[in-house]
C-alpha cells in the first residue's frame, strides 16, 4: 500500500509538471481572453468581466458594444512571469456589467492591438433571468413601486408610494434620482421608515411617498427606479483558520433593485364651465369678516380662504363682487401646504381691508370657486354664505383707521397696517423760532471754543508766576530789586550819617540792585566787573559808563575824597537807578 | 502730558479756523414755488397776497411769523394745501427754517402734488431733528410714490450704527455738544493744575480729547465732505452725458427721485445713480438738500 501510494504521489507531480508546461507555452503567446465569472444571472445581479491580455503590459481592451449592460471599470492589474529563462506578462482588465435588460445576450469578442497585431477574443453568451425567479415575499429585499390611480385626469393628483423592502443588513444604499416627465412633483414629506409583516415575514420598510400631478393629456410613464446596495453575504464555505472563526467569513455583494415601470393613460377633462379655476380636488371655500358692525371711515377685514386636496398650488385670488359702497384694498395672500399627510392638502388666504365710504345695511356678496371633482368626474362650486354688514354714520372728522387687529378672538396675531397715510402737521408755536445770524453764530461759536482754552492759559501762567515767586530767589530778587534799591535810596536821602558812610550805602545800593538783576552777588563786585557785566547784559555803553562813573565818585566820598553834595551824587544814583530799571527790563 | 496739551491746543486752534461758518445756513430752499406742475392751483400772488406782509426793519417780525405759521396751518387743514405751502415757504425764506416748519411745508406740498418738493422738505426737516420718527415716517410715505426704482443715498446700515453719532445727531447738536466737550476738557485740564499727577484727571482728560476729536472729525466730515443731494422736481427730467442742454441723453429720471451730487457746474450738477452711472442735470429743476 505504501508502495502504490508514493507512486500515486509521483504520478501526481509529472501530471502538474506537465501542465505547468503546457500553460507556460499557452502564456507566452500574444492573446485576448475574456471570461465572465458566471454564464446566469438574474437583472438584480452583477457580473464580472475579466479581461486578461497576454504578452503585453501596454496594450488596453476594446470592449464590444453591449447595451444590455451598465459597464464600470473596476481596475486592472500586471503579472510578469519568467519561463524557462523567457521572460512574458499580461495584463487584466476588469469590468462590473449590471444587467439592464433579461435574455440570452451574446457579448461579442473583446479587442486589442499588441505589437502592432489586432488581438480578438472568443465571443460568449451570458443568460440574464428575470429577477429571482422566487415569490417577493420569500426574498431577502426588493422594491415596489405603485400609483393611486393609472387612469387620471390631467391635474387630478396621483399619488406614487414607492416602498424598499429588506430583512438583511445593507449598506450604501444609492437610489437613482427619477424623472417624472410630464408630471409636476410635491414630494409627501420625509422618506418614512418602519417594519411590517409580509406573509408572516418581518421586513424593514423605506417609504418614500410623491404627489404627481399629471399635465399632459395621453400616456405618461413612470420610469423603473433603480436602488444599488451593498448585502452583506457569509460565505458558506468551511472556516479553515481559527482567524476566520473569529472574524466570520463574510464579504458583500452589489445588489441592484429595480421597480417596475408604470404606465398611466391621463384622461382629458370635461369642457369647463365659465369661471373654472384650474383646480382638480376638492376644495372650500370660506368668508368671514372681523366685524359686521361698523362706521363709515372704519376699516373691516374680509378674509377668503380656499382649501382642501389636490392641486393646491394653483389655487388663485376668487374673484370678489363690486362693491361700490366700499373701498377695498388688497393684501399679500397667506399660503399653506400640508405635504405630511396622505395626500397634498393646503390654503391660501386673501386679505381685503373693507372702508365704508356711506352708511346702511349692505351684504358682502357669496364668493365662489369652480373645480373638478375627479371622484365624479363633474365640475363643482364652492360658494360662501351672504354676510351682512351693518354701517353707521362716521363720527367726528375722523377718516380711516390705519390699524385694527385681524381676527382678535383667536389669540394674538400680527397687527396688520391696512392703509397708510402722512401724519400730520405740527400745529405749536415755539415751531416758529427764526434761524441765528450765521456770521454771528460762527463768531459765537469759536468764542466760545476758544474761551476754555484761554481760561486754561491764564490759569496755568497765573500757577507759574506764583510758583516762581515761591521757589525761584533769583526771579524774586529780580522781581523786588528796583522797589528795594529805591526805598534805601530814599531812607539815605533822608539820614544824616556822615558822607562816608552815605557813600559806601549808596554804592552798596546800587551794586546790590544791579547784583539783583542780573542774579549776582552784586556786593562782592568791583564797578569794573560791574560795568562788563551791564554790557554784557545789552545795557547801553553811555548808561553804563555813567554806572561806572557814579559808583567810583560815590567810593572817593567813601573816602573823603570827594562831597556828597557834590552833584547830589543820591539824586544822581536815584534817576540812574530808574534808567537802568528800564534798560534792564527790555 | 504737558506735551500732548500743547499739541491739542494747537489742534482746536487750527479747528476754530476751519469751522467758520459752522452755523451758516445748511438748506438750500427753493426761492418760488412752481405751480406748473399744477394748472388747478391758484396763482402764487394771489396766495402770497393774502398772507400778512408787514416787516419790521427789513425782517419779518416774529409775531407775524407766529401769524403767517397760523395761516398756514389752517389753511392745510382746509385742504388749501398751495396756499399753506406757500405760507410755510415764506416763513423758511425770512429764516424761520426750524425742521417742524420744514414738515409741514413737506406735508403741504406732498398734498399739493409736489412730490420732489416734498421729498427736499422732509429731507431738509430730518437733517434738523435726525430722530423725528414723525419725520422718517412721512419721508418713507413719500418716498412710496417715487417712480425710479433706485435706493436713496442713504448710509448703510452698520455704518449708521457704528458711527451713530454722526447719523443721529443733528449738525447743531453736534456743534453744541462739541462745545460742552471743550469746555469739560480744558476745566478738567485746569483741575489738574490744582491737583497734580493725578491718574483720574489724567485719564478723564485722555478721554475727553478723544470724545473732543470724535465730534470734530463729524463736524468736519459734515461741512467739508458730505454730498448734497439732488432731488428731482418734475416729473421727468433728462440727465445729459456733457453740462449741455443738446448732449446725448443717458437717462431719465423722475419726480422724487434722490441721487447724489458729484460735481457742479454754473446752472448742472453730475449726480450718479447706486449703480455708478452718471449723468448731467439742469439745476433749475433740483432742489438740493445738504445733512
């Protein structure tokens, strides 16, 4: 036994030497081979179309033409291989074909130029089946699709419920965006989710709900729409690692759903009769007036307000009698569309101001609408009751009252401005002031900027001044030099002291008086020093040769050389002192 | 410190030299009424006739004006509304421009059928009582009735709140708050010579000047850049490519229209449109309304 199964081991290898040849020699030719990865399918599935190129790396497919199919590139890849010592490659193209259409569908050869040598593969047959042969309520999703009604008239509304049901994990879910052509579109509200039971089979259900109004007579088609998901799918084949037990061997498929196709054969309407809104449903029509009591002047509202199911967005302003005893003024129409419900339902509102102009009993006339009942197939009138209106005579001068709150009993609502007017003129007096003299204003007015800022100046030089006299001994002699010098001038003038001594005061005086001004110490000076320091100063050469003259003399009578009375030498020092005031001032 | 005070100084003197004439007339006004927009109404002599006329010393004494505003005002009130129009306008001639008086010549003449008169009026009102809600009010009725679909030049409105101030107040009050500012500032500055180095006289004053230049730079901005306005009186009146009555017509604009002044010319203004077109029209047929 162990004898014949190495031999079955022996045999096994030259069989797989054999064929490694053989498809080492089929590699390295030049060709085209195109694959599907299954002849059968259903539309609800997707095939994959493998491209493999041998003998190039360069070279790119041309597929066939193949309308029964979406195509996606989904990718390519190169393989190089060495064989004995030769060196080949090929290249793989692949494709994802959705199935559009059932029925046996030859797809024909696939092309390619390598090495200047168009390349052909052989052609095939795939087999496309209606979608799962099984009964809905046994698969795992599908779509449907479905209308109120397929017999319509134009305008009458349809309502299209298209339902995705599933009871298997998806995701990625795409649904394709559908054309409605020839029908005017609301959609019913939000895609609704929920579950419910099919044949004892839970499902969770996507609704989504569409209010089409056909309008165009004749056969409209609601296209199929189309949902792409991702299913998760376990593989059934064993677990071969404790990994694979671990994380579940499972990967996804594309799923494509289509629903069918609807076709609806819209009916023409009735001829109209007169005053024919436009209107496919049914509708009311309702009136009331905020007050049936009122003055000539006073403003009432009437409100109309058409409603009810159908074609809601064409409801229009219902046309309202004359009235010639009012005046009417229009307002902005209120509108509301209920897109929640079964079905599309709505109102529209018309405001009218109403102002008397003459007193009496008066009657707003009914208001009607024309629509079509589709349910009977008959034109309709909605029509609103008389309603009376009782106008007393207008009170006082008053003319219009520009407010009033609509509808009051109902709770708070906006007030609503139903008539404008200017408002009137001032009638006081203290309106009559005369403008100012526009010179004498700007005068005024730069008076009165410029004021501050001298008050300030003033202030400042004030606080300076006082500041100097306080700290500075220097401003202050200088300040108090002149008064000083002259009242001792006039104490000598009036002492009897000897001439000596007189004359040393006086030359004391007068040098500490010059000392003052010019911030000396004027006592330890000689005239000499004192005369350059007077130039120095911008005094005059003559007023200070004088200067220098005086202080020698008053020195000799110091010593006896010379009188005091001698010229009046303190008069003489006296009118000097006021001269030099002056020069030293400037 | 001491360095900055000096410099204001300096800046309020040179701002006192630049706001001569800060108080001079800001209005325009419309030396006679044209009736012909009218050929109902009657005569402006008749009217102006009825009206008292006795003048002291070459002005219009304000006893007679109390009177003339009296007149004027029951006049409206008859629905004689020329009549009171022109009572209003006399009274704005002689001077007795305040922005009331402005409003009920605006009423008048919006009543009367002057439309771009009326629109001037109410313009000329709310640039003297700049939050007279009276006064927006009536300007906005007014402005309902105009033809053009063209937004008047009016500020943005987060321009007019973030400098609301300028928007808001009047010329004179601007001018009057400027004053007080100045006065406060220079007092406060002179407390500082009292109390030395003090951080809250320091600050308050800091303060002060900028509120002082804030106010300047409105009054400013008021008198030396602010664009008149050109309002349209008749009904339809051309605006020229060139200041020449042949030139190519651009467009036409209609009674109540606002458009803004850009340049002037003896007897033509070059106003332009939001859009930036622009074009020339006769002055003759303008009434011009400065804030």
């Amino acid at each position: 036994m162990r004898r014949e199964g190495s031999r079955l081991r022996l045999h096994c290898f030259a069989l797989a030497c054999l064929a490694g040849f053989g498809l080492a020699s089929w590699l390295s030719a030049a060709e085209v081979i195109a694959t599907i990865d299954r002849p059968e399918a259903t539309v609800e599935d997707q095939l994959l179309l493998t491209v493999v190129i041998e003998g190039s790396r360069g070279a790119e497919p041309v597929l066939p033409e193949i309308p029964q199919f979406e195509v996606y590139p989904r990718g390519q890849s190169t393989q190089m291989r060495f064989i004995n010592g030769r060196m080949s490659s090929s290249v793989t193209y692949n494709y994802l074909l959705v199935p559009k259409a059932t029925g046996v569908i030859q797809i024909g050869p696939v092309t390619a130029e390598v090495d200047g040598e168009i390349l052909a593969s052989q052609p095939f047959q795939v087999s496309i089946l209606e979608a799962s042969a099984q009964p809905q309520q046994q698969r795992d999703l599908f779509i449907t699709s479905r209308v109120s009604t397929t017999n319509p008239f134009v305008g009458q509304e349809v309502i299209y419920i298209w339902r995705f049901y599933r009871r298997v994990r998806i995701g990625d879910a795409r649904l394709e965006p559908q054309e409605f052509q020839g029908f005017l579109v609301e959609d019913l509200g939000e895609v609704r989710e929920y579950q419910t039971a099919v044949n004892g089979v839970e499902y969770l259900v996507s609704e989504i709900r569409k209010a089409l109004f056909p309008q165009e007579v004749g056969s409209l088609v609601i296209p199929a729409s189309r949902l792409t998901c991702e299913v998760l799918v376990r593989n059934s084949r064993r677990s071969r690692s404790l990994m694979d037990d671990f994380f579940g061997s499972s990967s996804t498929a594309t799923k494509v759903l289509r629903s069918a196709r609807i076709e609806i054969e819209v009916r023409p309407l009735p001829p109209p009769p007169d005053g024919f809104s436009g209107l496919v449903g049914s509708f009311t029509i309702d009136a009331s007036m905020s007050k049936q009591q009122l003055k000539v002047g006073e403003s009432a509202t009437l409100r109309l307000t058409v409603s009810g199911n159908g074609n809601v967005q064409l409801i229009g302003e219902p046309e309202l009698a004359d009235l010639p005893a009012f005046k009417v003024y229009g307002d902005q129409p209120e509108r509301s569309v209920n897109r929640n419900g079964r079905s599309l339902s709505g109102f529209r509102s018309f405001s009218k101001a109403l102002v008397p102009l003459e007193p009496g009993n008066w009657t707003i006339p009914p208001v009607s609408v024309h629509y079509f009942d589709p349910e009977t197939a008959t034109f309709k009138a909605a029509a609103t009751a008389e309603i009376p209106l009782f106008v007393a005579p207008a009170e006082g001068s008053e003319d219009l009252h520009l407010t009033e709150f609509i509808a009051p009993t109902t709770g708070k609502v906006a007030v609503r401005i139903l008539a404008d007017d200017i408002l009137p003129i001032y009638g006081e007096l203290d309106a009559v002031s005369r403008r100012s003299n526009p010179s004498r204003s700007t005068l005024l007015f730069l008076l009165a900027l410029v004021l501050p800022i001298g008050l300030y100046l003033s202030a400042r030089s004030v606080q300076r001044h006082r500041w100097r006299l306080e700290h500075d001994v220097a401003f202050q002699r200088h300040r108090v030099a002149f008064r000083r010098a002259r009242k001792q001038l006039q104490q000598l003038a009036g002492s009897d002291s000897d001439p000596g001594q007189l004359g040393q005061s006086t030359s004391l005086c007068l040098r500490e008086y010059i000392g003052d001004k010019l911030g000396l110490e004027g006592a330890a000076l000689t005239p000499a020093e004192l005369d350059d320091m007077l130039k120095g100063h911008g005094v005059s050469e003559a007023l200070s040769g004088e200067t220098l003259d005086l202080l020698e003399r008053l020195e000799a009578a110091q010593f006896g050389a010379a009188s005091l009375e001698d010229g009046n030498l303190i008069q003489q020092a006296s009118a000097l002192l006021k001269r030099l005031e002056g020069e030293l001032k400037k | 410190m001491s360095r900055w005070r000096i410099s204001s100084l300096v800046g309020w003197v040179v701002l006192a030299l630049h706001s001569h004439g800060l108080q001079a007339s800001q209005v325009v006004t419309a030396e006679e009424v044209h009736t012909e927009l009218s050929e109902s109404r009657p005569p402006l002599e008749e009217i102006v006739a009825e009206l008292p006329s006795v003048e002291l010393h070459g002005e219009l004494h304000p006893a007679l004006a109390a009177e003339i505003f009296l007149k004027a005002n029951a006049a409206y009130e008859e629905g004689a509304y020329a009549k009171a129009a022109a009572g209003y306008q006399r009274l704005v001639r002689e001077g007795f421009d305040d922005g009331r008086i402005q409003f009920n010549l605006g009423n008048a003449l919006l009543r009367n059928g002057e439309l771009g008169r009326a629109i001037a009026s109410y313009l000329r009102s709310r640039a003297a009582s700049p939050r007279d809600e009276d006064v927006r009010a009536n300007l906005d009725f007014a402005r309902q009735s105009t033809k053009d679909a063209i937004a008047p030049p009016e500020p943005s409105e987060v321009l007019s709140t973030l400098f609301f101030w300028h928007f808001r107040l009047s010329h004179r009050e601007l001018a009057i708050g400027l004053l007080a500012v100045n006065l406060i500032f220079w007092a406060v500055l002179g407390l500082g010579l009292v109390w030395p180095n003090r951080e809250l006289i320091r600050w308050t004053s800091l303060l002060l000047l900028v509120l002082l230049f804030t106010l300047a730079t409105s009054l400013l901005v008021h008198r030396f850049l602010d664009r008149p306005v050109a309002v349209v009186v008749p009904q339809e009146l051309s605006a020229h490519t060139a200041p020449e009555e042949g030139s190519v017509v651009r467009f036409n604009l209609h009674a109540g229209t606002e458009v803004r002044v850009q340049d002037q010319r003896p007897g033509w203004m070059r106003v332009s449109l939001p859009d930036g077109q622009q074009g020339w029209i006769a002055e003759e047929w303008i009434e011009l309304v400065y804030r």
